[in-house]
C-alpha cells in the first residue's frame, strides 16, 4: 500500500463506504493493520507525512484523523492543531506507541478529543473511532445552515452564487433553489425546467421552480407569496437574491419582493449579474476556487442557451471571477452585496483548507 492510497469495503453502500478516515502514521506495516481494523466502518486514506495530509485535506468531507504523534516532519500534536484550524468540526485521536502523560495532556490542550497508545486493541479502535466520527457529525450538524438562492429566470442563481452554494452543499448545508419562471422568453419552458433540474443536482440543491411570467415579473402579491411559501418550507438561515442595481425589471421586482417576504430571515445578501450595472456595489467576496470547475459544469447544464447567450462565455465567466478576486487573497471569487447580516456564521465557512486562503475578505 503506497503512500495515500485508499482501502474501502468492497460490499457496495454499507456504512463504511459513507465516512472517510485520514490515517497519518509513517509505520506503513501498522498504517495496514489499522486500515484493516476500520474497513467495516470507515474508508480510510492512509498519509505518511503530515505534509501529505495537507494535501489530502481539501479534497474530502472527513468524519475523523488519526494521527501518529511522532510523525517524520513534524509531530502529531502541531498537526492536529493545523488541521482543526481547517475543520473545527472534524475530530481528531492522536496515537502513540510512549503512555507518557505529558503525551495525552499536550494532545488534548491542541485540540485533539482523545488519546489512545499503541498497541492499538482492535475493539476499542474501532469504538472509539465511531464514538468520534459520530461527534464530527453532531459538531456538524449544530452549525449547518439553510440555504435559499432566489433568481428570476433559470440560470440566474447558477451564475450569480454556483460556486457559493457548492460549498455550502460541499460543507453539509440544506440548500435549495427557488426559479420564479420558465425563462419561455430564452427558450422553449419545458426545455429550460429539464436544464434547471439537471443544474440542481449538479449543486446538490432541492428545486422550487414555479411559472411567473418571464419578463412581466412583479414585486407585488404574487412574487411575495410565491417567495414566502417556499421560505416556509425552507426556513432558511441564509438568503441570496437579485441586486436592485440590475437593468432586468424581473430582477429588481424579484430582489424587493424577497426583502418583503424575508424580513424575518436572519441573512441576505444579493448576488451579481451579467445585467448587474456598474452601481453593484459588492462589500464581501466568497473564494470559490476549489469550486469553480464544477460551477461551470452547473452552467453547462443549460445546453439550449450556452450557444446563444454571450455573458455564458466561459472565458467570460472565468475573467469576471478572476476581477473580483483582487478583493481576497485567491482565484476565483463571487461577489455578495450585504443586506443584512444577523452575525450568524460566514457563508462559506466550510472544512475545506480554502478557509486558509481567506475565504471571506471584507473590503475596507
């Protein structure tokens, strides 16, 4: 077994094939045993350095760490502190082969939830590494938000907050789309509600589509019901819409008739455009760098307006991202105007290493 490579139960949808251990221990020949150990209940990725397991972070929704407190470019206690400055969520069991108790006591103090020595019992592993992943999911569970995206016309949320709620569905969020219209005016509607579907999936979001009239949308009765029904179904913690600063009617209607209907959600914040004019005034700025590939694959979805539509250029999308991150220290960013923000927790706050690269920059 090489250094990070997978070991999974072979029997398909059984509850070790759902959570992911990362193993950090630089003794391949134990890396085995304890691989072997967990393949009931884990998939575990197995890295011989804390350097790799740097790299592994990102890449995955992890359900625990075990980490070797001696480890060959540094020990396991700095890195555990390294990697719940990533996920605070995630739990974390330092292992060593000393019972020093020096060892257990740095070990908690660096944020790890437990201790264990070696060698390492098989039952009490693997109690302990479920006890431990069942905490990683209460942890996250007490901070996961709901999320509602609200546009006009299908794609609208696609291009204005993709890659905000891929990270939001990335992180364990509820996320759900509301599309006030069939968009009939771009296409033909049938065609378009099949493409927002396909879209939604994409994002990991549940769909409200619902049939105003393209271009003849209000910021009276109908949107306000419309957008109050679905919030009731939601009740999100967090809202995107349209901002007023847009040259469609349907969008500036839409964004009013949210403020109305979402007067009692906590968070709303207003996304751009590419009928945004140049008032859009963007205070935050969302890294979405580790999501921006799977947006434009969202976008791709609607194939009956790639063709046609100018502002779903990629390249034209990819500029407009690369633009608004000279706000933020990354590559690719979505720009949010605030309306109102009720101190809950960040919208991208997630347990992905691209909280390192700060992920949310204010401008000054």
């Amino acid at each position: 077994m090489g250094n990070g490579s997978v070991a999974h139960r072979s029997q398909a949808g059984g509850r070790g094939s759902e959570r992911f251990v990362l193993l950090v221990e630089d003794d391949e020949i134990l890396a085995e045993v304890v691989v072997a150990v967990l393949e009931p209940v884990a998939q575990v990725i197995w890295a011989a350095s804390a350097e790799r397991a740097l790299e592994l972070l990102p890449g995955r929704r992890w359900d625990l760490i075990i980490a070797d407190i001696e480890l060959p470019d540094t020990d396991g206690i700095e890195f555990v502190g390294n990697a719940r400055g990533v996920d605070p969520a995630l739990s974390t069991l330092i292992v060593s082969g000393r019972s020093k108790f020096d060892y257990a006591i740095g070990a908690i103090r660096a944020g790890a939830d437990d201790y264990m020595t070696k060698p390492l019992e098989p039952a009490a592993l693997i109690a302990k590494v479920e006890e431990l992943m069942e905490a990683t999911s209460s942890r996250r569970a007490e901070g996961r938000q709901r999320v509602l995206a609200i546009g006009s016309h299908p794609d609208d949320v696609e291009i204005g907050v993709g890659g905000i709620l891929l990270r939001h569905a990335d992180s364990g969020d509820d996320v759900s789309i509301l599309t006030l219209t069939g968009g009939e005016h771009g296409g033909a509607a049938g065609q378009r509600a099949l493409e927002s579907e396909r879209a939604a999936e994409l994002i990991s979001a549940k769909l409200f589509h619902v049939a105003l009239p393209d271009r003849r949308v209000t910021d009276g009765t109908d949107t306000i019901s419309e957008i109050q029904r679905v919030i009731d179904e939601t009740d999100p913690t967090t809202i995107y819409t349209h901002s007023p600063r847009d040259l469609h009617q349907d969008h500036r209607n839409v964004h009013h008739a949210t403020l109305v209907a979402a007067r009692q959600v906590p968070r709303v914040l207003c996304y751009q455009a590419p009928s945004s004019t140049v008032d859009f005034r963007p205070t935050r700025f969302v890294s979405i760098d580790a999501f921006f590939e799977r947006k434009l694959q969202a976008i791709r979805a609607y194939g009956s307006q790639v063709e046609i539509r100018a502002y779903l250029d990629e390249e034209l999308l990819r500029s407009t991202a690369r633009y608004w991150a000279r706000f933020a220290n990354c590559r690719y960013v979505e720009p949010l105007e605030v309306i109102r923000d009720a101190d809950l927790a960040d919208p991208a706050e997630s347990s992905t290493a691209s909280e390192l690269q700060g992920v949310l920059a204010d401008a000054g």
